[in-house]
C-alpha cells in the first residue's frame, strides 16, 4: 500500500507514477505533497498564489527542493492542458477551488475556479488519456442538504443533494459532470467530500474556526467560533491519505464518496480541547446556528472500495495540530494573521 501500509509496491508507487496537485498550496494540498515527499515522490504543485506558507510549515527545505512548481490559474484550460501534457502526470489530485465565502461574495468568480477548474481537469485527462490513469478531485458534504432533509437520518451512498451555498452547488455540477466525463468518455474518477478539515494550515474558510480556536488557546488569546450544534471533524492527515489511497486504488467509473471523521457537538470539541489544553473552556466562546450540511454521513462505500482508512481520534489530532503550532512558534514562524478573520 502506498501511503498508509508497509507494501512493498511504496517504492514503485513513488518512483512510476507523476503526480499533478492543483491547490497544493492550501491546506489538504499541503499534506498531500507532504505524504508524497515523505514517500519519496517528487510531485507537481499547481497553485495560482505565489507564497508556499503552508507546504513551508509542514516541510524540510530539502524537502521542498524535491516539488516542481507550476504557478497556473486552474481556470484557464491551456495552463492545466500544457502542464498535465509537459510532465507526462499520471495522476491528478485536484483541490483548487474557492470556499464558501469567496463563492458567496463573488458567485461567477466561483463557478470559474470550481466549475470550469474541474472541467479542465477533466479535459485534460481526456486528451491524455494515454498518460493520465485517475482523478481525485475535493467534492465537499456542502454538496448535500442540512439535516432537516434527510429526517436526521445518516446519510447514505446515495442520498439526494440539495446544497444550501453556491459553493456546495458547485461542487454539486462538478460531481455530475465528473459522472459524464466517465458515461461519455471512460474517464474513471472519485470525488470526496470532506466535512470540517482541521490542522495545521486549515486558516481559511467557514469550517476553520475549530482550528483557529486551537491555535487562539495555545496562544492564550480569547476566540470565538460562529456556528454551533453537530458537525463533523476530520483530521488532516488523514484526509490526505484517503486522497492518496484514492489515487492508489483508482476504483473504475464515476465515484462520489463522503467522508467520516468524529461526528460531535461543539461542546464535545471545546471539552476535547480543554482536555488537551486545560484553559480552553475560558478562551474560546461560540455563537452561530449549525451549518446547513448533515452532519452525519456514512463512509461504508469509501471503506468498501477503498479498504480501512485512518481514523485519528480527536484529542490525538487536536494535539498534533499543538505540537506543530508550537513548533512553529519557537522557530518564530507562526502566522496568526488568520486569526482576525
Ligand atoms: N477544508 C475543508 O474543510 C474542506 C471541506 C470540504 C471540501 N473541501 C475542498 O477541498 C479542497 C481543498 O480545501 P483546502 O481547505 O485545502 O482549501 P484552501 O483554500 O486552503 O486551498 C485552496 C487552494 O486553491 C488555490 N486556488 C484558488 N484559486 C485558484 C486558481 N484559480 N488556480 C489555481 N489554484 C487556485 C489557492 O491558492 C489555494 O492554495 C477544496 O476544493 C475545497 O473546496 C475542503
């Protein structure tokens, strides 16, 4: 197995395949390339931002001179044509995209990096077919509906979606589109839908908040998360590695898996993190209603296709995500510039 096992095909895994990462330089990406750098891989970065302050975090400048960089805009069709066709990818593992408040502040600017991006994922691996074997690209459960719909049931392989964002209907159109590109053109793919990431280097977007309020705490500072109620947390490192177990296993036809992390109330999260850090429950407060997404998916088709993927109990990722913070913060590199946002 490639990222999670002990297998002996690692090595030929690292050595034969070329991976293309669109968005690498957020913060699923950067775990991903970490994961691949750690395998001995040298992936291709595709991002349109200049600063690596991410992969910069979590990497080794020896590390980092093993990556190729593509400074490219995923919504132009050449940039992601010229790029998958010139470095001969085989596998492509697609991120970029704008989040939930960017598609909400600017829904045509949206639809151009997430809808038309991911078609141009798509287009390329059409026209190079012969080199490129498998996509994986970021759905989001911000595809489906808020609990309401599905009777506050868990919700299954097939549930109907009905996003309540712009965003999540993007994400929505890509899956259906991906399920064309395989209908009309035999280009095999999975989609995942992450919940709420959290990690070192989850500074952006709605669901971050959990993660600043980690970083706020270890820095002694007051923060508040704005939304409540029942959601899903999931660790970062190990929704890389579903990522890469994905690609590894390149299940044939048009799949759409939701992802499965620890399902809880946000009181059980600020226990989890006073548990880890004692003070917490004085410094981090929450207001808000509970985001419109189900919070509670079944993974079984993920673990079905795919097999046993990693699962880090929550106070385990919550300490992690300290450590490296710390880290960062005695070598004087921590940015906590997110932290008024
Ligand atoms: N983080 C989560 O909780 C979560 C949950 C569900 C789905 N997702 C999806 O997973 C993916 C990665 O999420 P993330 O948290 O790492 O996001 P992120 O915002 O940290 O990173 C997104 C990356 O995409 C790049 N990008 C934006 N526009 C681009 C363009 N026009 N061309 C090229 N690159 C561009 C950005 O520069 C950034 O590096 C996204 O598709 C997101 O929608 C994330």
């Amino acid at each position: 197995m490639f990222v999670l096992g002990n297998h002996s095909s690692d090595f030929d895994m690292a050595e034969t395949s070329r991976f293309l990462v669109t968005g690498a330089k957020g913060c699923i990406g950067a775990w991903i390339i970490k994961n691949l750098v750690g395998q001995g891989a040298a992936p291709w970065v595709f991002d349109v931002d200049e600063k690596s302050h991410r992969l910069e975090a979590l990497l080794s400048p020896d590390q980092m001179d093993q990556i190729h960089f593509i400074r490219g805009d995923i919504r132009r069709t050449d940039d992601v044509d010229r790029t998958v066709g010139d470095h001969g990818i085989t596998h492509i593992l697609h991120l970029a995209a704008l989040q939930v408040p960017a598609c909400a502040a600017n829904p045509p600017l949206g639809a151009e990096v997430n809808v038309v991006g991911t078609l141009n994922v798509f287009e390329a691996a059409r026209r190079r077919r012969d080199t490129v074997k498998y996509i994986v690209y970021a759905s989001s459960a911000a595809a489906l509906g808020p609990e309401e719909f599905y009777g506050g049931m868990q919700v299954g392989e097939h549930a109907a979606l009905r996003p309540s964002t712009h965003y999540g209907a993007f994400k929505q159109c890509n899956e259906e589109n991906a399920r064309i590109y395989f209908e009309t053109g035999g280009i095999s793919s999975c989609g995942l839908r992450p919940w709420a990431v959290y990690g070192a280097g989850r500074d952006q977007g709605m669901t971050s908040a959990p993660t600043k309020a980690i970083k706020s705490v270890m820095l002694d500072r007051p923060y508040t998360i704005h939304f409540t109620g029942r959601f899903d947390m999931q660790y970062v490192d190990d929704v890389a590695r579903i990522f890469l177990r994905c690609a590894e296993a390149r299940p044939s036809g048009a799949h759409v898996y939701s992802l499965r992390g620890a399902v809880i109330q946000m009181d059980d999260f600020i226990n989890a993190l006073e548990q880890v850090r004692p003070g917490a429950h004085r410094l981090v407060h929450v207001d808000g209603e509970q985001l419109p997404v189900a919070p509670d998916l079944d993974d079984s088709a993920l673990v079905r296709d795919v097999g046993e993927i990693p699962r880090t109990p929550l106070p385990e990722g919550i300490r992690e995500t300290l450590r490296i913070f710390e880290g960062l913060q005695r070598a004087g590199r921590l940015d906590t510039s997110d932290l008024s946002s």
